[in-house]
C-alpha cells in the first residue's frame, strides 16, 4: 500500500508544472553576468579580490593535511567570489529593470537585498532577516521548553506510569524540534546562501509543515490510537518524503515546492481554524490569530523586502510563534484536567 502511495506522489510530482528557479536568477543576462564574473575575477572595471586565486596559497610540502586544508580554503574563496558576484549582478540587474519600470524578482528564492559585512571575509547577506529568523528559533525554543515543563512538572501524570494524561504530547516534542530545526537552517541561509544551506532550509520547511498537517489532522480528529495515526500519517509522510528526495536528488524547483508548501499550509488552517469554530476551545481566538496570520505571513512572501534589509514575513513569524505555543499549552492543561475529572 505504501509503495503505491510512493509511486502515486512521484507521478503527480512530474505533472505539476514549474520552472526550476527563481525569476531573478533564470534571466539569462544575470546568469551571463556572473559567469563572466567569476570567470574574470573582475566586475566592470573593478578587480574583485575574492576571485583572486594566487599561486602563494598552494602549500609548499605536499603532506595530506596541508592538501587537505588547502581544498577547503579554495572551496572557501570560490563560494565567496560566486556570492560576491551574484550579490553584483543581482544588483546591476535591478538598477536596469527599476529604470525600465519593471517590479523587482527574486534571485536564489530570495527577494533583492543588501549585504552587511562583519569580518573581512564574511558578509552577511539578509542581516535583519536572518536576526528575526534566530530571534523565532529562540521563541521556538522557550515555548516548546514551558510546553516541556507544564506537562511533566505542573500538571497531573498518570499515577503508574507517570507519563502525561495529555494525548498528544510526544507529536508536540517533535513539532518543537522539527520547528526549532527549521528556523536554525532559515537563518543560516540568510546568513550563508549557497547550494547545500538553500535546500537544507527549503527541505526543513517543507519537513516542519508537513508534520503540521499530520499533526493537524491527529488533533483535530483526535486520533488517539497508534495503528490509527500511523494509518493517517503514512500517506502525507510518504509525499513529504518524496517531495523533498524530489528537491534534493532531481531537480530543486522554487516554484513546484512553494504551491506545496501553500497547499499544505492552507490545508492545516482549514482544520484548526473548523476545529475551533465546532469544538471552541478556551484558546480559540488565538488559534485563528494564528491560523489566518499563518496565511498572511506566507502570502507575504511574494512581496519584496522593505528597502533590502528585512521582509515583513520573518518579522510576523515572532509573536505567531508565541500565540502558537500558548494554544498548544492551554490545550494540554484543558485535555489534562478534563481525563482527570473522569478519572476521580
């Protein structure tokens, strides 16, 4: 049964239609403008020194350290002369589009924006972005970490066992790593954009939302039975999986993996946001707060940062975050002293 579900999300990988990159870098005069960037190590008339590759820094004693050192220092200065000059041409070609009066693109799945330097050698390249990216990952860490507390510290346990009356408390744990996991690898692609950081932050969002909608259709179902969630969860894992093996191994397509990661996104708000209005919970104008700012925020995406420095998504996703973990620890204590009023 598994296998079909694989080989159903494969085929329906391969019908959906997308262009395999961002707007910004498939223009072929800016792919032409860094080729020729790196190619010259200069940009105009300006020599660029990241892409200066001197004789001097081969090492002199052919030992295996020595060489091995030196292949990671060259992969080093490649990575900073590529960034460097994609930063430029990206840049060129939005001064030329803004005098033909055409609206600005993305590049790399990134809006246009400005760098920063820190050291010498390292430039961080959306600095307000990926400030609020780790600000979220620490408002990640301190709701899961109080969600952590209240369940196994303040609230009623089972008297055997000791584990928490609360269901649904170990989907919870992985939601808050997974959710940690995500906003680390976000704001190390903001800091460092390359091939291998860009596609470990694509994959742990697109891991992170669709865990949600797994964990949205448990909760709000309330599946409580192991047999059951794995019956539920196995298809949607099974898709998941591919879609990111697909971004990965095959072709790594922006635009494919932003209509699943929407889909799935709006998918998980439709459940919350039904839950709520039929069963009302005490937390219940949170969770819309969070459901319908959830969309907004990933709606936000397709509009250009504020003057290059920062866009209004990572901004909203802080006290999103918040209001999230409060649902989730009103909801246990609710679950908790519901079980235990049964139980007395």
């Amino acid at each position: 049964m598994s296998g079909r579900w694989v080989l159903l999300v494969v085929l329906f990988g391969c019908i959906l239609g997308a262009t395999d990159a961002s707007e910004g870098d498939a223009d072929p005069l800016y792919r032409d403008c860094t080729e020729q960037c790196q190619n010259t190590g200069s940009f105009g008339n300006n020599s660029i020194q990241h892409c200066q590759f001197s004789s001097g820094d081969v090492p002199g004693e052919n030992t295996f350290m020595k060489t091995q050192l030196y292949s990671l220092h060259l992969k080093w200065k490649q990575w900073k002369c590529r960034s460097f000059c994609q930063y430029l041409c990206m840049k060129q070609r939005e001064m030329e589009r803004g005098a033909l009066g055409l609206k600005a693109v993305k590049y790399h799945g990134k809006w246009p924006s400005k760098h920063v330097s820190v050291f010498q050698s390292i430039s961080i390249q959306v600095p307000v972005s990926a400030a609020l990216s780790a600000l979220t990952l620490v408002v990640q860490f301190y709701g899961w970490l109080s969600f952590f507390r209240l369940v196994y510290y303040k609230l009623e346990r089972r008297p055997q066992s000791r584990r928490p009356y609360y269901e649904f408390t170990g989907l919870w744990h992985i939601y808050g790593l997974l959710s940690m996991n995500a906003w680390f690898w976000n704001a190390i692609f903001h800091i460092w954009n390359s091939d291998v950081t860009e596609k470990l932050n694509q994959s742990s969002a697109v891991a992170l939302l669709g865990y949600s909608l797994i964990l949205a259709i448990l909760r709000t179902f309330n599946v409580k039975g192991e047999a059951q969630r794995v019956t539920a969860a196995a298809p949607l894992l099974a898709f998941v999986t591919t879609h990111i093996l697909y971004l990965n191994f095959y072709k790594f397509d922006h635009g494919l993996n932003m209509k699943v990661c929407i889909i799935m996104d709006i998918a998980q708000a439709i459940l919350w946001v039904v839950w709520a209005a039929v069963t009302r919970p005490p937390s219940w104008f949170k969770l819309w707060t969070v459901m319908l700012g959830g969309i907004l925020v990933m709606l936000l995406e397709e509009f250009p940062s504020s003057k290059g420095y920062v866009d209004l998504r990572h901004a909203a996703a802080i006290p999103l975050a918040y209001l999230w973990w409060n649902f989730v620890k009103k909801d246990a204590e609710t679950r908790t002293s519901a079980i235990t009023k049964k139980r007395r």
